[in-house]
C-alpha cells in the first residue's frame, strides 16, 4: 500500500498559434458537426474578436447557428438554461466558447442541459453524475488564466437556490481548444496580470498540494516555466505576439495539471472571498498564494523548493525550507513588480474587502472543497488569521 | 506481491490456531495487505460492518460532544447523507435531527444531500482498516460525492470528529493532516464509545 493512486485523463485536442481560430470548421467536421452555437459575452464580443470567429466559417461548409453574447461574470442556472433553449432552437449541434472562465462554464453548462434533456443541473451537482456523451464542444479562450479549455470542472450559480453548484466529469472536458493569440491581444494589463498570475496558482498548487503525481507535475513545471519568463513581458507590452502566446499555453498547461491534481488553500480562500466580496478570481490568488506556500511550508518545503530554480532569480544554497522561503518571496516580489506596472492589488484592503467581511470569507473558506486537497490541515481560526495578513 | 514497505507496515488482524499439523501448533496470518484478496462477500461484510460502527458511532458521539454538535449547529434539521460503496456495496444512511446525527438505516434512503461512494470495496476497506484517511480517498479519487460540496465538506469534518472517537490513536496519526491530542475528557469519552460499541451494532444492526 505504498504508492498512492492517481489518475490522469485530457483527451483535449490543442491547437495553439498563430491564426489557430482558422481551423474551427474543420474541428467541427472532424467531430461531424456543421453548426455551432458561438457562447461568448459582451466584452468579447463589444472588443471585436468574434469577427475572427466568423471570419473562420467563410467558405467552409460549416456555419454558425447563432450568437449567444449574454455571459455575465459568473454564470448562472437561468443562463445556462436560456442557451440551452437557443441551441435547441437554432438547431445546432455543436457549442463554440469563446471567451473567459465564465463562458466555459455557461457553455459547459448548458450542453448538460441539452444532451441530459433536462432543465435542473441540480441532480447532476458533484462528481461523475453526467450519464450521457454531450455535444461536441471546442473552446477558444480570451484570457490566459482559467484554464477552462482543458478542466473537468464546471462552477454555475443557481439563482433559485443561492448557492454555487460545482460539476465535475470527464465529460465536460471540450473536445478541442484553440490558442490563438489574437484572442488575447486587447487584454488590459491588469487583466493580463491578473489572469496570469490565476495560471500561476495554478500551476504552483498543482505541484505541491495532495493530487500532485509524476504527470501533473510536468505540465505544472513546463507552466511555471512559460508564466515566469512571460507575464511581466505580456503585461507590460500587450502587443508582444510571443509573450501572449507563450502565457495562453502556460494558462493551458496549468489548466491541465490542476485539472488532474486539484488546487488547494489558495483557491479556497480566492473562491470564498470572491464569493462575499466578489473579487475577481486571479486578483485573489495573487493575493493568496504567498500566504497559501507559507501555510504548508512546514510539510512541503522540500517539494516546494524543487521550484526554486524556476522562481528565484539566485536560488539560494541552503536547505529545503531557505529555498521554499525564497520561492514565496519571489511570488511576492513578481506581483510587487506587477502592481508597479498596472495597479495589480497585492492587499485585500485594496480589493474593496472589508475588515469586517474577513469573518464571513474564513468561514466559506473551510467549506470550500479545495481545501480537501490541501496538504495542512485549516481551521476557521487559521483562516482568519491568514486573511487578516493578507488585509 | 509484497513489498518492502507492505512488510514494514505489516501488521496482524486475526490469528487462527490451526490444527492437525504434524509440526505442532500453526498459526496462521493474515497481514492487512492480504485483506484485499479475500471473496468478495467476505470484503462486504467487513465494509458492512465499519459502516454500521460509523453510524453508531455518529449517534453516540452526536449525544455527547460538543464540538460535534457546534459543527452540526448550522445544518438544517432534516439534512440526510449517506455513505456506501458503488455499485451494490453496503451503504448507510445518516440524518440531522435537533442537535443530533441519527442513523436512518442500511442503504440509500430517500433523497440524500449528500452521498459519498467509494468507487470500489477494496477503496473502501483501505478507509475502514486504517491504511488511508477519508481525506487521502478524496484526493486519490478513491470516492465521488453526488450532491453540494460546501455540504460535503461539513460532512467529512464530522466524520473526522467521529473516527477521532472511533479509531485507535496510531490510525489517527497514519491518516489523518493533522492527528488530533485529546483531551482527558475527550479520552473518557473515547472509553464510553468503545464500551458502548458492541451493544449498539448489535442494537443497531437490524435497522
């Protein structure tokens, strides 16, 4: 009983570069499809970059059924449902994603409403509850963070009910994603932070929470790699090709080993506090992570310095504990560098979190299902305590 | 086979006396790695079992413990979980009413809002022998949970609550993050529930 199970599984196609978006027909006739309902949100859509979409579908024999551009920030029940019903109307028969997390998750959503026949996702609330195959469904992200084109994981707010309902299956995973970097272009810099330092958390907890396996740590590393010598360059200079294109498949290569390995107390404490405060998911993490690495530093030192020389600029000579010490500095130093370069919040004061909401946040917190992940143990005190550092 | 590490943690759950042998007294062992390669309906019973201590426990724990009943304090009266083992394993079922957990019964009942399978019996049996904590079946996707995850995540802290009452304290320190020190109050409790164990399988045991 001494080699712990885990489990591997990303049968995405990846196509990633330049004019990538190009071959979204010929996917969909691939997957024997011909019509596609395009999901994405006003941003996306206002930005001018579903005319790259359809401008894919020229003289392909395939086309597009309609437009759905009605995402907000977090999906929900009523959305999902409304997309569901244009799918059906339009006749489609595949889903088109294009956008951030949200659309993912609104996307993924409705296509279990669509294949199961059903209008309550309640039922299929947990894991592996999604009985039939679903819709072919390609995912073209407009943010280098989420990683969502390569996650089993689907987040949607019931409204009916108030709570947030999580999905997880190998079958939400889309059937292709698209890496092309005109798609991240326009990103605001503090967007591009932001999000990037979101792939970051990914990518570090994937490596040293609980579901860690040989696998996942490839894709964590290979991640790392590309975030580190990126996300300043993508930040700075949001023209930079190459920069953005190398932060999409760092997001990626996050998405893939957090997907198989899960996060930890970070997200916990990003999901709680987005979920009283609404502060955006990667603006949480940032704040997060340093705190999250010292908060296992004592059982994972020695997995986290293995990082070392992909964080610190000199890593040091020292034992394990000196070099995991260094590596959440320099976390710490890179969003110091990048709230220079575009205002990116590095304290929870700065977010519009309020003192006396640090109660409410540590207690979702604790129930947050990352949290099993996590290799330290966090009670209700603890995690007040860290939220009351990181304010 | 039998690794370096399966003879380090080797240790014994039964010892029959053989009988017969020209050599004398046999004893035979059956070391915790051997468990998994019992019958079936052997492995079911033993599941059946842990399962019944663990809804026994529940209910004994949940009349005497503070920190149970504080845990279980925001429920609302009413919430069911059950616990059980895909696909035609032994299941319980467990469900809030006042300030306490009571057990409802042997499988599924009605509608939980929570249900946590083992994917396997031998995924189960690692759980219920000690050789893994609830925690390290989650994240080597041992089990999956149908139902809210903030709930389940409720759920499993009483759980931890009540394995501390129910398992050994070398269990404790082998599976759970943080393996709790308890107090002289908690250990006298701890002796209620061992003395109180037996007689409530035994009550229990036709529900």
């Amino acid at each position: 009983m001494g080699t712990p199970l885990f489990e591997f599984y990303c049968p995405v196609k990846i196509i990633s570069g330049d004019l990538a978006l190009a071959n979204v027909p010929h996917e969909m006739e691939q997957l024997g499809t011909k019509r596609a309902l395009i999901v994405t949100d006003k941003g996306v859509a206002g930005a001018g970059l579903i005319k790259y979409v359809e401008m894919a579908f020229e003289g392909s024999g395939c086309e597009i059924g309609a437009i759905f551009d009605e995402t907000p920030p977090d999906s929900s029940n009523r959305i999902v449902n409304k997309v569901a019903e244009l799918f059906k109307e339009k006749k489609c028969d595949c889903f088109v994603a294009v956008g951030g997390g949200s659309c993912m998750d609104t996307t993924k959503g409705a296509n279990i409403v669509v294949s199961e026949g059903t209008d309550d996702l309640m039922k299929f609330q947990g894991a592996d509850r999604i009985s039939r195959q679903l819709k072919p469904f390609m995912a073209v992200p407009t943010t280098a963070g989420t990683g969502s084109e390569v996650t089993l994981v689907a987040v949607i707010y019931n409204e009916d009910k108030n709570c947030k309902m999580a999905f997880t299956s190998d079958r939400l995973l889309p059937n292709a994603a698209f890496l092309d970097p005109r798609m991240t272009m326009s990103l605001p810099p503090k967007i591009t932070a932001a999000t990037g330092m979101d792939a970051l958390t990914h990518a570090v907890e994937a490596y040293f929470c609980l579901q860690k396996n040989p696998v996942s740590d490839a894709f964590a590393i290979s991640a790392i790699k590309l975030i580190m010598a990126n996300i300043e360059k993508a930040t700075e200079k949001g023209d930079d090709v190459t920069a953005r294109l190398n932060m999409a498949n760092g997001a990626l290569l996050a998405g893939i080993a957090f997907s198989n390995s899960m996060v930890g107390v970070v997200h916990s404490l990003a999901h709680a506090t987005g979920g009283v405060c609404h502060v955006p998911h990667g603006v949480a993490n940032s704040i997060f992570l340093p705190y999250g690495m010292e908060q296992n530093l004592e059982k994972c030192s020695a997995t986290i310095a293995e990082l070392s020389p992909l964080l610190c600029k000199t890593p040091p000579s020292g034992g394990s504990v000196e070099k995991a010490k260094c590596c959440i500095q320099s976390i710490r130093d890179l969003a110091d560098r990048l709230n220079k370069l575009c205002g990116l919040p590095t304290r929870l004061r700065d977010t519009g979190v309020k003192e006396t909401d640090l109660p409410e946040i540590a207690k979702l917190t604790i129930n947050d299902g990352s949290l099993v992940y996590n290799p330290e143990e966090l009670t209700f005190d603890e995690a007040l305590e860290i939220l009351k550092k990181a304010f | 086979m039998i690794t370096r590490r399966h003879r380090k943690h080797r240790c014994y759950i039964s010892r029959f006396s053989g009988t017969g042998s020209p050599e004398g007294e046999r004893t035979m062992k059956l070391s915790i790695s051997e468990i998994f390669n019992l019958d079936y309906g052997i492995k079911k019973s033993i599941a059946s079992t842990a399962l019944l201590a663990l809804s026994v426990t529940y209910e004994m724990v949940s009349k005497k413990s503070r920190e149970l009943k504080d845990e279980i304090s925001s429920w609302e009266d009413g919430r069911t979980f059950a616990l059980g083992v895909l696909k035609d394993g032994p299941s319980i079922t467990l469900m809030k009413k006042g300030d306490r957990i009571k057990y409802l019964g042997k499988g599924i009942q009605g509608d939980p809002a929570i249900t946590i399978y083992f994917k396997n019996i031998d995924s189960a049996l690692m759980v219920f022998i000690g050789l893994i904590g609830a925690h390290t079946a989650s994240v080597q996707r041992r089990v999956i949970v149908h139902g809210d995850l903030s709930k389940t995540m409720e759920v499993m802290r009483t759980m931890n609550i009540v394995q501390m009452y129910l398992m050994p304290g070398i269990v404790l320190k082998k599976t759970f993050k943080r393996p709790p020190e308890l107090s002289g109050k908690q250990l006298a409790l701890k002796a209620q529930i061992y003395a109180g164990l037996v007689p409530g399988l035994i009550l229990s045991g036709s529900k």
